[in-house]
C-alpha cells in the first residue's frame, strides 16, 4: 500500500499543480475573450470529444488492465490506434464546414481543424501514458503532464491576448498533445521506438469495441448540453454552463482524475494479486467523499465570488447555477470509482451495459430540458435527477462482480456527512450574516474569512470526528499530534 500511496501523493500534487496553471490561465482567458467565443469553442469541443472516443477505442484501459502484456500487444494497440486517429482526422477535417453550417458560424471550421491535428499526435501519447500508468511511474507522468499544460497555456494566452480569438484555444490543445506525446515516450524506460504492427488486433479489438461503444454513449451524454443548448439556445448560454459546470469539473474532472489515475491500477493489481476489493473501494469512497463534500458546500455557498475572482463580473450569470451542479457532483462522488474497480476486474461488459442504459437517459434528460424550458437552470436539474437515478443502477452492476457492502459503506458515507456539516458550519454563518452584493465588502470580508477558516475546521472535524481518513498512515504522519490516543490503563 505504500507504493499506492506514494503513486496517489505525486498524482494529486500533479492534478493540484495543472489545476493551477488551468485556473491562472482561464483566469486571464475569460477576460481576454468574449462568453460567446468561449461557447463557439465549447460546442467544437464537444464534436472533438466525442470523435476522441472514437479514436482511443479503449487502448489506454486495455494497456492497464491486461494481466500478460507483450511487445505484441504494445505494437498491435499503437497500430489500431494510429488507423484509427488518422481516419477521425479525415473525417473531422473534412466534414468541418459541414459541421460549422449546421451552427451558421464559420469560425468553427478553423477551430475544428486545428483541433483535428490532435488525433495525429494522440497514438503516440495514449500508448505511451498508458505503459507508464500500468508501472504506476508517476513522478516521470507528473513532469510529462506538467510541461505540456505549462507549454499549452502559455500558447493559448499568448495567442488570445494577440487577438487571433477562438483559434488560440484550438492552437493551445495541438501543443499539449504535441508536448505530451514526446515527453511521454522520452519518460520511458526502456525508451524504444513505437512500431505499429496489427498481430493481436482480435484481444485489441475486443476489448476496444465494447470500451469505445460506452465512450461514445458516454462522450455524447456528457457533451450534449454544448450540442443541443448551442442549436436551441445560442453560443452564451453554452459558456454560462460551462463556467458553472467548470466549478463543479474542479473536482468532479480534474482532481478525480488524479484519484482515478492510481485507482484503475491499483485496483487492476490487487484483482491479479487476488486482494478483497470491497474493503479497498469502501476506504476510497469514505475518503473521496470527506474531501469532495466540503469542497462542493464550500463553493455552493461562495459561487458568486468563486466566479468573480477566477473570470471576473462578465460571468455572475452562471453563479445560481453552481450550487445545483455542486450537489450533482456531491452525488456523483458516492459512486465515482465503481466504474473503475468494475473495469480493473475486467469486467467491461457490465460498464459497457451500464452506460448504454444510463447515459442516453442522461442525454435525453438535458436535451428536454432545453427544448421545453429552454433555461440554462432546469438542464443543470436535470444533471441532478440524473445523477440520483444513476446511483443505484451504478451500485446494481457493481455487485454483479464485486458484491457491495452496503452497511459499511453507509457507516463511511455517514462520517463524510458528518465532516462536511461541521467544517462548513462556521462558512455558513459568515454568509449568511455578511450576505450582500456579490461585488459588496461585506460579502469579500466573509469569503476571505471563509478561505481562512474552512481548511482548519476541516482539519479539526476529520480529527475529533475519527473519519477513517485520519486512520491513514499519511495523514497520520502530517498531523498525527492533532490525533487523540486512547490513555494507557494505569492498573498493574
């Protein structure tokens, strides 16, 4: 467990240090850059995700989880993958006008194909990352990752403060995968040179097929509020909902990735290694949760100034709309990592029936929402109903493979409760009594207090509380004075 712990500190420094560098960036891109420019390149985007999942075909998952891994099948899945990345990229750079048509906005057809160079770049970073995940080698996946998001935000603001609009953006993504690609295979060891060869493309392809048909399902669900807000209701309404659901993704994306990095191989590993997994999956969640909760409360309560401090008053719009997404991702976080340790153990068959049921719910949800509505508020309720549909649908397929312990994960889940309740309840209070205008000082005064004060009453409650988290040995070891100990009996 030591080794997990240590791959789990480098992944969440990691995630914590690019969080960063995104936030600094998307701070001063918000402010060089118009809603409706960012909404032109969050609908491309949208096309370039789920063509993505087109292109991965799950080569990363099957490199991870395979319990014998040969040259073959390293050179096999590096050939499927570079076929498939350049068709997608012949169909995305040609089929771009007839894309940027359907939304009458010519802009797209650049972004799009500047976007698609992406799919040129990607076999070479997804075989490579992939290897170095399955080695758990994450101080050298840290520098990688790390070095290209310094190298692609620092294109996309430079290009955007030069005026050259949405396309710096796209630019900015072309570099990260460019960086990526090469310093993943120089992080390597032993470093060779990546051959494609197709001799076991039927395991590939297996595997691959039902990976890539529940990314597509799932691709599509997760970016369809970008599609079908951006047909319906116009490109600003897209970036509203992208600002605010960007909050949410602060977690729910971009340090559960981190979490979810260490957790498919771990998991992977102790299904080899024949370990119990449900004791392993209820600690993660029990964990996940005591950080997720507080986090979510937290910016609930401060969306407006949250909002204001990273993007500036052009946003205060998408402000009613973070606490909603808040709970969906606190919803979220109590199942986050089933589809993991389902996909560890093999078991891709049921995730892939999952989120064939599942997501085209998901999708239909959002997309009623906007026809009917037609309100940036009711396709945010729909992510929640959603999310609280999926949870026991999620924890059904999990215990075909690994059965649940409900009781305990209760017992943990409760705790977390707990936890957030009582760290967040002084931050409560300073709202609520120095609430007033988002731009007010009063209402300043008591976010700053709040950022203040909510790492140390978390701290205490995790502590006095006895979570599991403090049980665990690293965070025993960073603040073992706080913890009490039981008094040694004085009887002879």
């Amino acid at each position: 467990m030591s080794g997990v712990r240590r791959a789990l500190a480098f992944s969440v420094a990691e995630r914590y240090l690019m969080l960063v560098i995104a936030l600094a960036s998307n701070m001063l891109i918000a402010r060089l850059l118009t809603p409706e420019v960012i909404g032109i390149f969050s609908v491309s985007m949208a096309f370039i995700g789920i063509a993505q999942v087109l292109r991965d075909f799950g080569i990363a998952s099957y490199l991870i989880q395979a319990r014998e891994l040969s040259q073959a099948h390293i050179r096999t899945a590096f050939g499927v993958s570079l076929v498939l990345g350049t068709v997608v990229f012949l169909i995305l750079f040609f089929g771009a006008p007839l894309i940027a048509a359907g939304y009458a906005e010519d802009s797209m057809v650049l972004t799009l194909r500047v976007c698609a160079l992406n799919f040129l770049f990607l076999p070479a970073c997804t075989v490579s990352l992939a290897l170095l995940r399955r080695e758990m080698s994450f101080q050298r996946l840290a520098a990688v990752n790390l070095a290209a998001t310094s190298a692609g935000a620092v294109v996309s603001v430079g290009l955007a403060y030069a005026g050259t609009g949405v396309v710096s953006l796209a630019i900015g993504s072309v570099v990260v995968n460019l960086v990526t690609g090469v310093g993943a295979w120089l992080a390597r060891k032993p470093r060779e040179l990546l051959l494609p060869a197709f001799s076991e493309w039927r395991s590939v392809l297996s595997f691959g097929a039902q990976s890539s048909l529940s990314g597509v399902v799932t691709s599509v669900s997760m970016d369809i509020n970008d599609l079908a807000v951006g047909k319906i209701m116009g490109f600003e309404p897209v970036a509203i909902l992208s600002r605010a659901q960007g909050l949410m993704n602060m977690f729910q994306r971009d340090l559960m990735s981190a979490i979810r990095n260490v957790a498919y191989p771990a998991y992977a590993q102790a299904s080899r290694d024949g370990s119990p997994l449900e004791p392993q999956y209820v600690t993660s969640v029990t964990n996940l949760t005591a950080i997720a909760w507080p986090f979510y409360a937290f910016v609930s309560l401060f969306a407006h100034q949250v909002l204001r401090l990273l993007y500036g008053p052009q946003w205060d719009a998408a402000a009613p709309l973070v606490p909603v997404f808040c709970l969906a991702g606190a919803i979220a976080a109590a199942s986050n990592l089933a589809s993991i340790q389902m996909l560890a153990v093999g078991r891709i068959d049921l995730v892939t029936r999952m989120e064939l049921i599942f997501q085209p719910f998901r999708a239909l949800l959002i997309v009623l929402a906007a026809l009917i509505f037609k309100s940036t508020m009711a396709c945010a309720v729909a992510l929640v109903v959603a999310f609280l549909i999926q949870q026991p649908m999620i924890y059904h397929y999990k215990g075909r493979c690994v059965p649940n312990d409900y009781r305990a994960l209760w017992r943990g889940l409760r705790r977390s409760l707990w936890v957030t309740l009582a760290c967040m309840s002084l931050p409560a209070i300073l709202a609520l009594l120095l609430a007033g205008s988002p731009g007010s000082n009063s209402s300043w005064i008591a976010f700053g207090a709040a950022v203040a004060l909510c790492p140390l009453c978390w701290l205490l409650a995790v502590v006095w509380l006895r979570h599991p988290l403090a049980d665990d040995p690293a965070f025993a070891r960073a603040f073992g004075r706080w913890i009490p100990r039981p008094r040694q009996s004085t009887k002879s």
